[in-house]
C-alpha cells in the first residue's frame, strides 16, 4: 500500500468516518492533508539543499535571490522564467514561491530542527489547492 494513499484510506476506516468527506475526516481527526505534508517536506529539503545538510550542490538546483528587499527572510531563492507547464510542477520550481514567501517573524533559520517546529506555525492556505 503507498504511503501517499494511506491517510485517505485509514481515516475512512475508523468507526463513524466513512460517511464523511476526506477534508471532513481530516478535520475531525486532527490531521494534516497530503498536500500540506508534502509542502513542509519540500520547504525541509529545501533547507537542507540551502544549509549544506544534503549532498546536493545548491546552485546546481537553486540561486540566490541578490536583493537589498528587507521584507520577510534574507533566504530568498530567484525564480527563473518559466515557459513550460511541465516544468511548473518541478520540485525547483514549486518550492522557490513558498520559500520566499516565508514570514521572518515566524520562521527560525537556526538548526533544521527550528526550522521544522517553526513551518508547523505558518498558515500555508495560499499554497494549498485541495482544502
């Protein structure tokens, strides 16, 4: 069984949820969506692509926005321009909006594991599509 398609199915099959929509039942259980999951997974590599905690070069992958803007975080990524709608969906692509938007009042650049704590604290409800 995947581990994409397990939350979907074990929240339908405890007692009194089946009824229920998947936006419902993760509500009523107290869970994250998929999508949201994913989000926090994609913006944790992305640190450590950034802070040197992968064996990924980052400017293989990503580059550093040269700004003086002092809105939000001194992280920025740049974005390219993007002409194709295959590549939208990219990892590089989908992460750089998200991570540059991150709130620096919020979000601790610290250690890894501050950084974690702290996404949990961020509304992600312009990022997210299903709910």
């Amino acid at each position: 069984m995947s581990l994409t398609v397990q939350p979907a199915i074990i929240s339908r099959r405890l007692p009194g949820f089946k009824k229920f929509s998947y936006a419902e039942r993760l509500k009523r259980s107290n869970l994250p969506s998929l999508e949201l999951r994913r989000l926090h997974c994609d913006l944790l590599r992305c640190y450590k692509i950034m802070f040197g905690h992968a064996d990924i070069n980052f400017d293989d992958m990503f580059e550093l926005r040269m700004s003086t803007d002092t809105r939000r975080h001194k992280y920025k990524l740049f974005k390219k321009r993007n002409t194709s709608s295959l590549r939208s969906s990219f990892y590089t692509e989908r992460v750089v909006n998200v991570w540059t938007r991150l709130p620096s009042d919020v979000v601790n650049f610290n250690t890894l594991s501050a950084f974690e704590q702290t996404i949990k604290l961020v509304a992600f409800t312009d990022n997210l599509t299903c709910l």
